[in-house]
C-alpha cells in the first residue's frame, strides 16, 4: 500500500520538471531575441504561470519579453507585473514627450519605492 505522501510525488515531481522545461525555454528564448539579449530579466515558473522581473531599456524591449514568453508551449499565462522599464536620469514626467514615456516612468519610481520598501 502507498503512502499518501508517495502518490503525490510523480505528480509533483513531473509538474516541477515541467516548470523548469518552461523556464529553461522562455529563457533561452529571451536570450536569443535581438530585442531581450543581454536584458536584465529574471524567469519563474510555477504550474505553468511565467513570472518574469527585473529591467529593461525600453517598452519594446518589455512587450517583445511578454510575446517571447506567451509563445512558450506550455505557459498557461504570463505575470510581467516585476519587470519594470529603466529610464535614464533625465527623464521625468514633466519632460516627457509622450504617454508613454510618463507611463514608463511611473513604473520605474514605483519599482524603486517596491524594491527600497524591501530592505
């Protein structure tokens, strides 16, 4: 007869090779996009949910990571909440030429107020 315990293991142990699998390919696909290469971005995975964090240099640069990871087979969805777009020290809301450079902005300020609360 087996143990709760014991009949609970190739399930989970087959969902955490699954999820490295994952990871290990959303990885290796950021690595080899020409818009993701060389980026600061950290990769996740649990029960088929990809968190990625980290910065990047731009907007694009983060939207190209979500299609990268979304294309994974596998990935059930995709939290990008954790990865944040760097802007350079002059850029502020007040200059910004856009919405979305003010977007980015905010973003940025408020993944420093995270990471600062942290420690």
């Amino acid at each position: 007869m087996k143990s709760p315990s014991s009949s609970h293991t190739p399930h989970g142990l087959g969902a955490a090779i699954h999820d490295t699998w994952i990871t290990a390919n959303v990885k290796s696909s950021l690595a080899l996009a020409r818009d993701t290469r060389g980026q600061d971005i950290h990769v996740k995975t649990h029960g088929g949910e990809v968190f990625l964090s980290g910065m990047v240099n731009s907007h694009r640069q983060r939207n190209e990571a979500l299609q990268l990871a979304r294309a994974v087979h596998g990935v059930v969805r995709v939290d990008a909440s954790e990865l944040a777009v760097s802007l350079s020290a002059t850029d502020r809301p007040f200059e910004a030429s856009n919405a979305e450079e003010t977007a980015d902005y905010q973003a940025y300020d408020k993944q420093q107020r995270r990471m600062e609360d942290r420690h």
